[in-house]
C-alpha cells in the first residue's frame, strides 16, 4: 500500500474513482449540513461529541437506511446510506481510509470495476448486516441467557447492543460498509496469492479487520457492527473471484459493462430517493419523534432493569461489615426483591466486585439524574426521584425493610409506565406502516 494519506498528481490519475467516490461523501455531507442549518432539527444530535454532527431527521431524506423502510420495499436506502455520514470525525475518517484501500485496490481492477465492488459491497454487504441484525434481535433473549452473558455480560451486551428495543427503526450509514468490504477483499487476495508479498498484505489486513472489530465492540452504541460484517463478508467472497476479475477487466466491454451499472444504479437510486422524499414529506416528523420517543423508552427500561439488579446486590450482599441479617428479614427482602429482573445467588464478593456492582449502581444513578422525566407524567418523576434517593441512602447504608418496600413500590410503578408507552408506541409504528403503505 501506498504510505502516507497525501494525495499527488499520479494518484488522481491512476485513481479517479477512489477520489471521485470521496469528493462524492464530501460532497453528501457538506449539503446535509447545509439543509441542516436552514432548517434546525428539534430532535438530537448522535452521537452528540461529534464536531459538525448530523441529525437523523437531516439525514434521512439523503439516504441513510432504517430497515423498516427496507423491508417495506425502499431498497435504494441499502446503497444511498453508504454515501450518508453522521459527523466530520465520521465522514473524514472514512473518506482517508477510502483514500488509501482505493489506491491499493483500484489499480488491480481498473475505476469502472472498482467502483462497481465498492458499490456491490455497501449495497450488499448493508442488507447482509440488516439481516443479521433483525436475527440477533429475535435471538436476543436466548442469547442473553448463554453462559458466555453470565461471565462476560459487559462483551455479549456490546454484541447485542443495537438489536435491542427497537432494531428495525436503527438509523445507520456511512462508507465504512465499503471499507471494510475492501479490507476483507485484500485479506482473501493476499491469502490466495501464497507469495511473501501477498502474506504481508493479509497480515495487514486482518490486523487492521481485528481491531475494527475490537473498536466495534467498545463503541458498540455509536458503530455499525452489523454493517462492518456484512461488508467484510461481501468483500471477502469477492476476493475469492479475484483473478477471474483481473482478466475481465482487461477487457473494454466489461468496463463499459461496469461503468453502465453503476451510472444506472445509482441514477435509479436517485430517483426513486427524490420520489420517496416526496410520498414522506407528510409523515417523516411523525416517524422521527416516535423513534425518538421509543428509543427514550428502551433506554429508560434498560436502565430501570440495571438499577434493580443493582441494588438488589447491594441489600442481600452478604458482608460481614453489615453485620447478620435475620434469617426471616433475608427472606422477606429475597420476596420483595423477587419481582424484577432474576437475581443471582448471594454469595460472599471480592473487594473488587463489591467496588465495581457500586460504580455501575453510580452510573445508573447519574443517568437517572441526567434524564428527561417530564414526558411520562408527574407521578412517574416522582417515582424515579424516589429510586435515585433510596439508590444513594443504599450506598451509605444498610436499607431498612421499609426503604426496600418503597423501591420495588416505586420501580414497579416507574416500569409499569414505561411498559405502557412501549405497547403504544408499538401500535403506533403499526399505524405509521399502514398509512406508509397506502401512501403508496
């Protein structure tokens, strides 16, 4: 590969496609920012550290894919997202990756090919990941329960995370689909190559696959891991055709061939963006706030589900520094406690255990402190009000009897309310799909 990210003459002449498909997401990104400034969206920014970042609401009308709106027949969303970046961070490291696969890449294929595989790796490898990510999402509780969830809980919830709630409303976008196609595709090719030349390359392209993967999980909530596999997985597969490729391509009329698709693809997903846009313009807000809404609603269960587990930790830990509990206390407080999230047996904590259930039951509590309460009633804060006070006087010393009572009194209300509010917003997609479909 090529060193350094700097561009010179030479490259923009051997390697206009990978420039042209860069300039391409510059370009995508400066417009949705613009439209953005114009017209201010009253919804929030993911993830909001980004410098320059892009709302959804911005975004979506350029392309980025939910796969609600695949499933119900809007296609083009599979490859247009591919051109959709979310902030500058995004978009820039995408656009110097791009830049130094594409001049490893495009010379042994020639532009109209290369170009062709970028696109065939976003398009395919977007409904390659959708796809896993709707199974995980149905085998999710299953997988929850897998002794793997029980040692490593923190490693499987990065896996599952974002199959959770509400799956097939997850936004999602960017070129890194493609890139990752790109590095798989010259992982398979150096493989297959049994030169030392071609080792090096695979070893570089497995390490750079593995920590994306690593990053993938650590960034679970901001990265499309289910995107980077399918486009791994798509480009990979092309890699075994490698050298049927590289003859074709020496080819005029497979070039044309190429150069044909792609042009049509992506003058056909233009059109049918514009048209689309325009069947939406009635109910896209609607759409938006209820996501929104259901997203607040997922978190907030999540976290209430955590907030009991921990502080049930925190009242049956047996420790010595607590001083006997009486053996029909323990049992009165095991039946209160028994009606939420399933507890795990007592058993005597390592320091570091005990350190690490009372920093998460912090984090939990500052979350609690951070959120919105004035969208699900009066009754409702007050009640979450209540779990954050009980959770902090837990932490300074033993409950008593009465302040266990009142926490699951006050959880099981607070969760009650958020069950409801799922239900309805669940009815309300139901609703939205039917008037989608009659929009068609």
């Amino acid at each position: 590969m090529k060193g350094g990210p700097v561009l010179s003459w030479e490259d923009v002449r051997e390697n206009p496609g990978t420039l042209a498909l860069g300039a391409s997401w510059l370009l995508i990104f400066g417009l949705i920012l613009l439209v953005q400034w114009y017209y201010p969206s009253p919804l929030p920014t993911i993830p909001w550290w980004e410098p320059l970042k892009v709302s959804i609401v911005t975004s979506h009308p350029f392309g980025d894919m939910t796969w609600f709106e695949v499933r119900h027949g809007q296609y083009w969303r599979l490859l247009t997202a591919t051109f959709v970046h979310f902030g500058l961070i995004h978009v820039g490291l995408n656009v110097l990756g791009l830049i130094n696969l594409g001049r490893l890449v495009e010379p042994w294929y020639r532009t109209g090919p290369f170009l062709a595989i970028c696109l065939a790796i976003g398009a395919l490898g977007n409904l390659l990941g959708g796809s896993l990510r709707q199974l995980v999402g149905i085998a999710r509780p299953g997988l929850a329960s897998m002794a793997a969830a029980r040692h490593w809980p923190a490693s499987v919830e990065n896996f599952l995370r974002g199959s959770g709630g509400f799956p097939e409303l997850t936004h999602s976008g960017g070129g890194s689909t493609i890139l990752l196609g790109l590095l798989a595709l010259g992982a398979v090719v150096g493989w297959r190559s049994r030169t030392r030349i071609g080792a090096h390359l695979q070893k570089q392209m497995v390490l750079l696959l593995v920590l994306t993967a690593v990053l993938g999980l650590v960034l679970s909530g901001l990265v499309d891991n289910y995107g980077h596999l399918g486009g791994a997985i798509l480009g990979g597969l092309i890699g075994l055709f490698d050298r049927t490729l590289i003859r074709l391509s020496d080819f005029r009329w497979f070039r044309t061939l190429c150069w044909v698709i792609v042009l049509g693809v992506l003058t056909a997903c233009l059109g049918s963006a514009i048209r689309e846009d325009r069947l939406e313009v009635h109910y896209r807000q609607q759409v938006e706030e209820v996501v929104f809404r259901a997203r607040l609603a997922d978190t907030f269960r999540s976290a209430l589900g955590e907030l009991h587990a921990l502080y049930a930790a925190e009242v049956l830990r047996p420790d010595d520094s607590r001083g006997p509990m009486l053996e029909l206390e323990t049992l009165a407080l095991n039946d209160l406690l028994s009606g939420g999230p399933r507890l795990a047996q007592p058993s005597k904590p390592s320091p570091d255990q005990v350190a690490h259930e009372r920093a998460e039951l912090v984090k939990v509590l500052d979350l609690l402190d951070k959120a919105r309460l004035d969208l699900w009633g009066d009754e409702f804060a007050a009640d979450i009000l209540r779990l954050r006070e009980l959770g902090r006087k837990a932490l300074d010393a033993p409950p008593s009897y009465d302040q266990v009572y009142d926490f699951i009194v006050c959880w099981r209300s607070a969760e009650k309310v958020i069950a409801a509010d799922q239900a309805r917003i669940k009815a309300r997609f139901v609703e939205l799909e039917k008037i989608q479909k009659q929009g068609r």
